[in-house]
C-alpha cells in the first residue's frame, strides 16, 4: 500500500493534536508526518505513535520537500498565506479554516454528502464549518426525498470549537475569573455571539451556515441561523426546524435518517432517549433525535442533531477527505 508525506499545520492546537489522535486510530498510511506550528512552539516534541517528532516554524519553505497532504487548522489568516504556497508547490491542502470555503472552484466537502466533489480541486479542499458539517448530514436524504424549502438553524455550541482558549475561559470563569477569549463571561451564560458582527446583523458563523449549507446541498435553499456559544466543553447541538414542498410521514422520516451513513437515530422519548453533547463527545457519528412534526406549518420537521465538534466537526472530516483523496489516488499527485 502506498504510503504518504503529511503535513499537520497547527499541530499544537486543539485540532491539531486530534488529527494526531485520529491519523493513528484511523491507520492512515503515513510514510513522513511534518508538524507544523507557530515559531512559539518551533522545536517542541510530539510523540506520534511512540516516534517523537520536532514541530517545525510554519515558513514560505516548509512546502519545499516531499510532502503530498496538508492538513491546515491555523485560523483564516494562516491558511489564506501558506496554503497557496503549498499547493504550488503541488501538495493537496485540506483547510480547516473560512478562508477558502466560499470560493468558487475550491471543493467543499462533507463525505457523506458530496464526495465526488472532492475530486475537482486544484490544490486546495476546504472543509466546511463545524456546525454546518453535522447538520448538512441528514439533510441530504431530506432534500432529495421530499424537496427542502427552508431550514431554521440554532445552534448550541461548545466553548471547544474556540480552541484551548475557549476551554480556558469556561474553566476560569468556573472558578469566578474573567474571560479572556470572549467578551463576557461563558461560564453561566449563553453568548449570542461566535465570530464576528457582519454588516446583515448576522454573526459570521450564521453567515458561514447559511452559505455553507448552500454551497454543499449545491441548492438555494431559504436558510437563516442563530448561533449561541454555551458553557458546553465539547460537542455542538443544533435545533434544526425543516420545511418541506412534499408532504411526508414522521415514521418514514425516522428510518430515512437512520439509513444514512454516520448518522445515528437516538429518539425514544419514553425511555427520555436523544443525543445529548456529553454522550457524543469523542464520537466519529452524527446523531440525530427528537425527529418530529412541526404543527405550524404545512410539511414541517423539527430535528435536535448532535456531534463532537472537534471530531466530526473538524479533525474527522478532514481526514476522511483524505481518505476519499486516497481511495482515489491512480498513483498520480492524489
Ligand atoms: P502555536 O501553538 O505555535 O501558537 P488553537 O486555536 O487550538 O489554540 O490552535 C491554533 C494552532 O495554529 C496552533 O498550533 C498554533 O501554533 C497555530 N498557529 C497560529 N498562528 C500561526 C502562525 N502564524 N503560523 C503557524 N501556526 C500558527
């Protein structure tokens, strides 16, 4: 089996660390691993498979050798500089930031939805949000059965999609000290508030739903979204009310759901059984429940859908991105 060079861009980050942790689990076939970070934390050891590794200072030439994967999670401003330079220099990036999502050209994937995409790139592959990544996942089936018109998002989302820093507020504040990261307190609280305000009133992370959904669903679907940080430390959880142009049955709604791949039904009301954050926290699935009617509307559902952040969300996706890129690979440049 082919072997491959890997890069990890952000590898001390949170993210970072978890495709360590997720390449191992996952044996993804890896011949050189490069970790790559801030000159902060040039020379730092990582132990990957019992091998120590030094994480190398992110510089125009780290893309200079063999390498033919870069996995990016160095925030927006990061990505937006070195991974144009990677791809010149012909290794595939998948990024994990906003930066390149909404350009046209750059493939947008979630696997269980658009895989096939992921094979017109030209050197770049961006990987969606976290909270569009799991709600995109039963959607399609949805769409594709009984016609999606409009979907209403909110979302509750844990401080871990902030990084180390979002999980450091929520435990200082714990302890009664004042946030860092956030602009007021989490611990406690509910922050109407991920990213920045964009010109619409919209937080960018609702922007980056709305579009995002769009985007992968490859439909102009009505979307809006509210999107609320709360004092949650891994796994988000989003209400989603979905209107239909077909008419449906909630029980043939129920067995299409668990018909697709990565997603877990969890929804039996009378044993109080539905996804919760705490239980899906370290999960690789989506999971879905509190599937009904919604009685104010024509055809409408109402779905509570569940994934760790950080794995589906982010680290995950990407590598299963990889892995798609793999299985394709006829022995060229990916
Ligand atoms: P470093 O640890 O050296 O700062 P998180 O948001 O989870 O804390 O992770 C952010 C990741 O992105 C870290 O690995 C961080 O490295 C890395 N990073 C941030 N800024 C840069 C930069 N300018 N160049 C390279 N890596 C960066």
């Amino acid at each position: 089996m082919k072997k491959y060079n890997i890069a990890i861009v952000g590898a001390t980050g949170l993210v970072g660390q978890t495709f360590l942790k997720v390449l191992e689990e996952r044996e993804f076939t890896i011949k050189n691993l490069y970790l790559m970070a801030s000159s902060r934390s040039a020379g730092k050891i990582v132990s990957y498979r019992r091998q120590d590794i030094v994480v190398e200072e992110l510089n125009e030439n780290s893309f200079d050798k063999e390498i033919d994967l870069a996995l990016f999670s160095a925030g927006g401003e990061t990505s937006k500089k070195y991974s144009p330079i990677a791809a010149s220099k012909g290794v595939v990036v998948i990024d994990n930031s906003s930066a390149f999502r909404m350009v046209e050209g750059v493939p947008l994937i979630v696997p269980e939805v658009n895989p096939e995409e992921a094979f017109n790139h030209n050197g770049i592959i961006a990987n969606p949000n976290c909270s569009t990544i799991q709600s995109v996942v039963p959607l399609k089936i949805l769409d594709e059965k009984y016609r999606i018109k409009r979907i209403v998002y909110s979302t509750y989302q844990a401080v871990s999609g902030s990084g180390f820093a979002g999980i450091k507020d929520l435990e200082n504040g714990l302890k009664g000290m004042p946030p860092e990261n956030y602009p007021h307190p989490i611990a406690g609280n509910c922050l109407p508030h991920i990213d920045v305000f964009l010109d619409n009133g919209n937080t960018k992370e609702e922007q980056k739903m709305i579009d995002e959904t769009k985007k992968i669903l490859n439909k102009d679907i009505r979307v809006t979204a509210t999107c609320v940080r709360v004092p949650v430390l891994h796994s988000h959880s989003v209400s989603m009310n979905i209107e239909f142009e077909k008419e449906f049955d909630i029980e043939q709604v129920r067995k299409d759901l668990a018909s697709v791949r990565g997603l877990v039904v969890e929804d039996n009301i009378k044993e109080n059984i539905y996804p919760m954050a705490i239980n899906s926290k370290g999960k690789d699935e989506v999971f879905v429940g509190r599937v009904r009617r919604d009685e104010s509307v024509e055809n409408g559902v109402n779905l509570w859908v569940v994934a760790d952040n950080i794995r589906k969300g982010a680290v995950t996706n990407t590598v299963q991105i990889a892995e798609l890129l793999v299985a394709g690979d006829k022995g060229g440049n990916l």
